[in-house]
C-alpha cells in the first residue's frame, strides 16, 4: 500500500506533463506555466493528504495552477503584458475539459517540434518539458553532453517565445513537413522507457506506455503510413517487456527471453498496425523498422529466427537512413546470418565514426561477436570498454557478468 506521498508522487509522473501542456495553452508562456505546474503541486502536497485526492485530479492540478500563474503575473508587475490573461480567468478554464487537456498534448507536441527550430532542438525540447525527462536523460538518448543539451533548450524556449510561435497543430497541408520531427521523438520518448539511459531499472513501463498513447492520438489526426509503422514498432517492443528482466530487475537478452511471456495482444494489434502501415506506400524507416520487430514477434525461438529475412530489411533501411546505429545493427544481423567475422568487418568499418565511437551498444556488440567467434581476449577488452561507458545498473551488470565469462576462458 504506497503512502500518500508515494501516492502523490505517482500523480505528478501521471498528470504533470498533461498539466503543464494545458497551462502552457491558459498562459502562454512555458517558464510561467512550469512555475505554476510546480506550485499546484506543492499545492496539493500540503492539501490531499487532509482533504483526500480530488475526483478529477489533473483538472483541480490545472484550475490551482492556473490561478497561481495568475498571482504571479500580478506579484511581477506584468499585468499589462497578461492583461487578456487576468481579465478572463476562469472563461479560459472551462475550455480545459478532458478532451481540451488530450489536444493541449498535441499542440505542445507540435510547438515543440515547429520547423523553426533545428531538429536536435525539437527533439531535446519536446522530451524535456512536455515527456518530463531530465536533461541527463535527453542529453543520454541524443548522445549529447547535458551542458549543451541545457543551452539548446533554453535557446529554443527563448526562440519560440520571442518568434510568437503558435500554440496550435497545424493545418492539414502543413502536418506532412512537420510530422518526421514529431515521430522521431515520440520514437525516443518510447526508447527512454524501453531502456532507460541511467539507473537501476532496465524499464520505465509509463514512459513507453505514453509514447504509445501519443502515437495512437497522432494516428487519429494524421492516418499516414510512417505514423502507423511507429505504432506498430512501438507495440511490438512493448510487447517484450515482461521478459526483458528477471525478478530482480536484471537484464534478460533478446534470445535469452521466454518467449511465453511475451504479449500475444500486443504483437496481434502490433502485426496489424504494419499491416496498415505497408499497404500506404511509399515504404518508410519506421516501417521497415516494423518489419524486422515482426520477423523477431513471429519467430517462435530465437534459434528459428530468420536472420536472412532481417538482415535484408536492415540492407533496406541503411539505403533509407545511412547512420551509424543503423549500420551497427545491420552488422549484427549479418553476423547472425553468416559469422561473426562477416559482422565484425563490418563493425570495424564503423570504429572511426564519432558518432559510434563512445555510444556502448557498439563495443557490447563488438564484445558479443568475439565471444561467439572463441576470442576470448578481443571479447574481453570490447567489454571493458562498453561497460565503461554504460550508465545502466542492470547493464553493467549484465556486461560484468559477460566480462567475467570470458576472462575465465581466455
């Protein structure tokens, strides 16, 4: 039974980000609107443990933050700017009703990913203040360093307010340009869930869980293939979840998971999901990114995977999308199709790249095909390498427990 802090605590990783998106809309100004989220918070901190969790919680969250943005504005002697703002308070509340708060998301959504901001701004600042994860956690998932990721966000918050971008989702000529910004980062919304980039738990269920909500409302504004091929690689991750980890939370691999624990609805609406998504050509990366989860959900063991199958969507991919991650998994796959040596070469095609050279998957995978190759040294030294650059407690745990095999064997 959580205590009523607990409790509390599970609201704010709840409603936060709802809140925050309505109240963004109600004052127009993301700093007022963070300051007010938080005071409603504290709000309810002080008054729910006497008075009991309201009935509607984000909507008392969003009504006291509201007109705690209110007070603000008043104590910084900026009513003049907000006069629109304090002359109709409680008008610009009603509007906030359970579907308003859901379409609020998306306009944030949107806002946040606005082409006038670079691609690595949209992304960073889109899962900062409207997906709620920390500047270590963005900076981790765009392989950034946390000091320049921070500035990127500020810069970008600055740009939208001064650029009087609107708050809106845009016309329905405009969504198409606007919309591979907002899939890319409800894709890394979902990764930061499916493995977190820090700390001691492989998951974060609620993470991935709203970057699949988030995709399903975009689904229902904009039914276009790409957005649909993310829905069904999303689900069909999601659907591995209960077998990504043992019951003390450690690391299980793709082909040590019992596949009995696998989601059979999740892969079903995932299967039929890219079914939709393949008969809208013209075939995207997202897609074909489905495709390979769909030969790995259809496999009934991992040794009656086709490797063969996988190895020529991710030939496909990399003629779409030529980046080194891409190209890293695509080694891997060859590996498994035809030898490690095969995938090795190909890895050390990539050892030079700056975007790989300090990204950990890439010396695990280095690290895995010595070990299936019987060099144990080689193995051990790409291991030591990866796990000092893993900042994942189940992982490093995995990697030491890896190093420790082959070092006893070498």
């Amino acid at each position: 039974m959580p205590t009523k802090q607990q409790a509390i605590g599970q609201l704010y990783r709840q409603h936060s980000r709802r809140v925050l998106a309505t109240l963004i809309r109600l004052l127009g100004d993301f700093s007022l609107a963070e300051e007010a989220m938080q005071e409603s918070f504290v709000a309810a901190v002080r008054q729910w443990p006497k008075e009991g969790v309201p009935d509607n919680p984000a909507a008392w969250l969003i009504r006291t933050g509201h007109r705690r943005g209110i007070d603000q504005i008043r104590r910084k002697q900026t009513a003049q700017q907000y006069a629109h703002l304090i002359e109709a308070p409680e008008q610009a509340f009603f509007e906030a009703d359970e579907q308003s708060i859901e379409d609020d998301q998306l306009r944030l959504l949107f806002t946040c990913c606005h082409p006038s901001l670079d691609m690595v701004a949209r992304v960073a600042l889109t899962l900062r203040e409207m997906c709620g994860l920390t500047t270590e956690q963005v900076a981790s998932a765009l392989l950034q360093k946390p000091t320049t990721l921070a500035q990127r966000i500020v810069r970008a918050k600055r740009k939208i307010r001064d650029a009087a971008i609107p708050y809106e989702v845009p016309e329905a000529q405009a969504l198409g340009e606007r919309l591979p910004g907002v899939l890319r980062v409800i894709y890394l919304v979902f990764n930061e869930g499916y493995s977190q980039s820090g700390g001691e738990q492989v998951l974060d269920v609620s993470l991935s869980t709203e970057a699949v909500r988030l995709n399903r409302e975009l689904a229902r504004l904009l039914p276009q293939g790409e957005v649909f091929g993310l829905l069904a690689l999303m689900l069909l991750h999601h659907s591995r979840r209960h077998a990504r980890q043992d019951e003390n939370g450690e690391l299980i691999t793709l082909e040590e998971q019992d596949r009995n624990r696998w989601d059979k609805d999740g892969i079903r609406e995932g299967l039929q999901w890219l079914e939709q998504a393949l008969a809208l050509t013209p075939t995207g990366p997202y897609t074909l990114q489905a495709s390979i989860a769909a030969v790995h959900a259809r496999s009934l063991s991992a040794a009656a995977t086709d490797w063969a199958r996988i190895a020529l969507l991710y030939e496909a991919l990399y003629r779409q999308e030529r980046s080194a991650v891409i190209a890293l998994n695509r080694a891997v796959a060859v590996a498994m199709r035809d030898t490690p040596a095969d995938g090795l070469r190909l890895l050390e095609e990539l050892a030079g790249h700056k975007e790989i050279v300090n990204y950990h998957l890439f010396h695990a995978a280095r690290a895995d095909l010595h070990r299936r190759a019987g060099d144990q040294e080689a193995a051990a030294m790409a291991y030591q390498r990866a796990l000092a650059l893993s900042t994942q407690g189940p992982e490093q745990r995995f990697l030491e427990r890896r190093l420790q095999q082959v070092t006893s064997l070498s």
